[in-house]
C-alpha cells in the first residue's frame, strides 16, 4: 500500500509538472547514454554490459541500497514516432501476469521521458548450459538473439495470412534444439532457412535419440502446412505428455511450459494476440518502413525485443 | 495419440477432479478461471472509485464525454470491442488513482487519447500515431511528445498492468461449460 502511494505520489509530481512546464515537451532531456553509465537513476550500480541490441543494452547491475544483483534491460524509445512503443507495452504488460519460477522475474520498471529500464532478476549462469553443451558454457544474456531460427515457413514466404500457428513452429524448432543442442534450422538467411526447411529430411533420423512419441510430436509441431500443423490445445494432449507430472528439469515440463506460455488469455487467444502482433521493430529499418515481416511471433508473446527469446526459454531450463 | 477424455455431466459439477485436467485442458481449466478471477483484482479501479463518482467528488459528465469520444474514435479506425474496453478499463483506474485537476478542460481530454492510444497498441494491429489518432471535434489536440508523457504516466499509475482481465477473458470458458465442456477449437483440431 505505502508502496503505491508512493507511485501515486511520483506520479502526481509528475502530472504537476506536466501540467506547469509546457516547455519541457520541447526537448528530451533523457537519452540513453552512449557510454556505459555509472548508475541507472541512482538505484542501482551499473557493474558491466551483459547484451546489447537493436532495443538498446543489458546491464550488470547493483542496488545501491540492498546491495542485489539485477540485470536492467534499457529500451530506448528516442527514435520512435509512436510514443511508447507497443512491443514494450505488451512485453511488459505480459512479465507483470507472469510469475512462475521458470520465468525470469520482472523487479521493476523505471522510466524516464526516452528509454525505460526492465529490472529483471539475474539468470543463474548455468542456465546457458542446456542449449550449447557442444560450445561450452555461454551467459544467456549474450547469447546472440537468431530469432529468424525459429521463424515458421509461411512468414519467411512473407505471408500475410498467418495466425498463431507460427508459434507452434517455433516450439517445434525450441524442442527440436532441445534435443541436437543447435538450432535445427541455424542458418546464415532467410533464404538458407527455407532451403533447409524444405530440404526432404527425415527427422527420425536426425532425432535418433528422442522417443517415438517425442518424435511424433516434434513432426506434427513441424508441419509446413500451417493449416495441418498442431494448435497448442493439441499439443498439450499429445501422448508425449500422457505420463505427467515430471521432473522439472525434464524436456517435457520445459516443453508443456512453453507451450502454455503462448495464448497466456483466452481472449488473447480468441482475438488473435499473436495474429495482430505485427508491429514493427522499431529500430530496425528493414521492418519498420513497410511493416512487412512481423517479428518473430513467439518471440512478440513471450517479450518484443530481440534478445527476450533466448531469455525466456533459458529461463524454462532453469 | 488423442487421449480419449470425455467427462460427463455429472462429473462437470467437480471442479478439478480429475489431477490430469491442468494438462488436458490447460487453457479453460477451472484452474484458469480461478487465475483469472485472481488477477481481476489488479485491473480494477480501486474501491472508493464508485462512492467518488457517486458523491460528485469525480465529475460523470467528463467522464462520458471522455467514453463517447473514446467509441468515436474506436469506431472511426475500426477498433475491436475489446480495444474500446481496455481504453475505458484504463481510464477508470487511472481516473481512481488520483484526481485530474479541475480547472484544466483538457486533461480528460489528453487521458481518453492516451488510454485509447495504450489499449490500441496492446490489441490492435495498425494503431495510428498519436497524432492522427486524435480525430473528431476535439478543442484539444496534443502533440505527440505530450502523449508519450502522458502514456508513460498512465503505465506507472497502473503499473505497467495492461493486460486486464475483462469479461471477453472469461467468454470461452461459460462458452465451453455451456457446451458440455466440447470447445469449438478441440474439435476443429480432429
């Protein structure tokens, strides 16, 4: 309570001075600095630069006061003509529901007039393990985002009539890098990336190791025809998953997690959330002229910037 | 593959019977609906918000007018309903946060376009800039420095909570119950 009137409170001097200083629309007095700073809005200690992207950095930081270890997220929002871009609106809006302990933790949210800061809890390092056991150890917040991996064939054949199928694609490549370690269709562009997904492959082959069941699934998540392909509903009852409750760590929970972290509301689900979500990225200017390729659907649930993807399904290793 | 799960009446009157449901059916389980009615909670105005408009310490008249200019809008650029119910969703937390002061005509004004603006990026696809969103008869047109202020402000007050639970959240799931628990989408997948 005393926490939100404190907000209330902030908020108000806000509005004061909104209401008193026209001027100070004039000019963005805040942007986000080109060196690394000391201090992110004299909270917290910046101690070193985790990731950086298209969306702006990933700091190392300290609480001043408590003396906790966060990694703060800076989305620099300078160049956008839309105000507050929707993809931090949704991304935010969608960490505030979530709260589970395989998801990394929103802490807070700041904001000044130009970028907002995403204190997030500092993944355990270990996490990077699962995925790149070949290449040895990586921070998941380095790891370079290649969210075209994961992108479903009707939006690499840039189509506009695609729906939430497209995610279940990217679980179907999630799961399928589960397995091999790699991205299963890691490739250098888009047009690599077609070839490899319509290369005749027999993926019973490459997945040797998975369970038949397993296997089955992965082949129905795989499917080209977006029309064919399993819906989240359908998944979730495969037989893969009939023998359930799991050990936490195990491929499956992290797979059933996923795929429940998709359509998180039934009108999410119903209106289309990922459908619609084709906003722009708004610092790239590959997309952000014609809106033509959306972003990578998954990735726009689960958080809207490039380097959240990764986060999230490091996070469901934990 | 296709586990055979078909309760029957009866057993619909046991909510969470069964301790395979969570995974049978994860998005209309009653294990949902009672997550939904749980979040509810952090999308409404605060209590007092009722007595305030009630006891004229919160002006009505501005507020409607604030809703039909909302409506207006959502209907000129082809909103959905649920983009028009979280604009008001929005308007009414916010307004329950704090007071506007009174004296400035406009701020109900710049609130209503902000919350359209938020809940139009939150659901809809093409959401017009700031600018062109503010159309009708308006005395007022912001600039879009002064909405993204404003917008950052709104997202503080409701603490960045704007994906609100609201009755289109829970029409699936009374639509499945009243269907004998045979959703529509389970059996287009088959």
């Amino acid at each position: 309570m005393t926490e939100e009137n404190a907000d209330a409170q902030s908020s108000l001097n806000l509005f004061t001075q909104l209401v008193q200083c026209k001027n100070l629309f004039g000019h963005a007095h805040a942007t986000l600095p080109s060196n690394r700073p000391d201090n992110i809005e004299g909270i917290y200690e910046v101690m070193g630069i985790l990731g950086e992207g298209s969306f702006g950095r990933v700091y190392r930081c300290k609480h001043i006061r408590t003396g906790e270890i966060v990694a703060i997220k800076q989305i620099d929002f300078r160049y956008d003509q839309n105000a507050v871009p929707s993809s931090l609106i949704r991304e935010v809006s969608l960490l505030r529901e979530l709260n589970h302990d395989n998801i990394v933790r929103l802490l807070n949210v700041l904001s000044t007039e130009t970028y907002v800061s995403l204190v997030f809890e500092l993944l355990d390092q270990d996490l990077g393990r699962y995925i790149s056991r070949n290449n040895g150890v990586r921070d998941p917040w380095i790891r370079k985002p290649a969210t075209r991996y994961y992108r479903a064939p009707e939006i690499l054949l840039d189509s506009s009539q695609y729906s939430t199928g497209v995610d279940l694609w990217s679980v179907g490549c999630i799961f399928g890098e589960m397995v091999t370690g790699e991205p299963i269709f890691g490739t250098k562009n888009s047009f690599d990336e077609l070839d490899a997904i319509f290369s005749p492959t027999d993926l019973s082959y490459i997945f040797a190791d998975l369970e038949p069941q397993g296997l089955h699934l992965l082949k129905m998540l795989l499917c080209l025809d977006p029309k064919r392909r399993v819906s989240v509903e359908g998944a979730l009852k495969h037989a893969y998953f009939n023998d359930l409750p799991d050990h936490p760590r195990s491929r499956r929970y992290r797979l059933i997690l996923l795929l429940k972290s998709l359509p998180v509301h039934n009108h999410l689900r119903t209106k289309g959330f990922i459908l619609k979500a084709n906003f722009q990225d708004h610092n790239d200017p590959a997309t952000s002229s014609n809106g033509r390729v959306p972003a990578d659907s998954l990735e726009n649930v689960i958080s809207c910037t490039p380097n959240s993807l990764p986060v999230l399904y490091l996070a469901c290793s934990k | 593959w296709y586990p055979s799960y078909r309760r029957n009446l009866n057993e619909t009157q046991h909510f969470g019977a069964d301790p395979n449901e969570f995974f049978l059916l994860p998005l209309q389980s009653d294990e949902c609906l009672n997550l939904m009615v749980e979040k509810e909670c952090h999308h409404l105005p605060r209590e007092d918000y009722l007595n305030r408009v009630k006891n004229g310490k919160l002006d009505f008249g501005d507020r409607k007018e604030a809703i039909d200019w909302i409506q207006k809008a959502g209907l000129h650029f082809g909103f959905g309903p649920l983009c028009e119910y979280l604009s008001i969703n929005y308007l009414d937390r916010f307004l329950s946060a704090y007071e506007l002061p009174k004296d400035r005509a406009w701020t109900m004004q710049l609130l209503a376009v902000t919350c359209l603006s938020l809940a139009a990026k939150f659901d809809e696809t093409k959401v017009p800039t700031p600018l062109d969103l503010q159309v009708g008869e308006s005395e007022f047109v912001f600039e879009a420095k002064i909405i993204q202020r404003m917008e950052l402000m709104v997202l503080n007050t409701l603490k960045w909570r704007m994906q609100s639970i609201t009755p289109f959240s829970f029409i699936d799931y009374f639509l499945c119950k009243v269907n004998d628990d045979q959703s529509q989408i389970r059996s287009s997948i088959l």
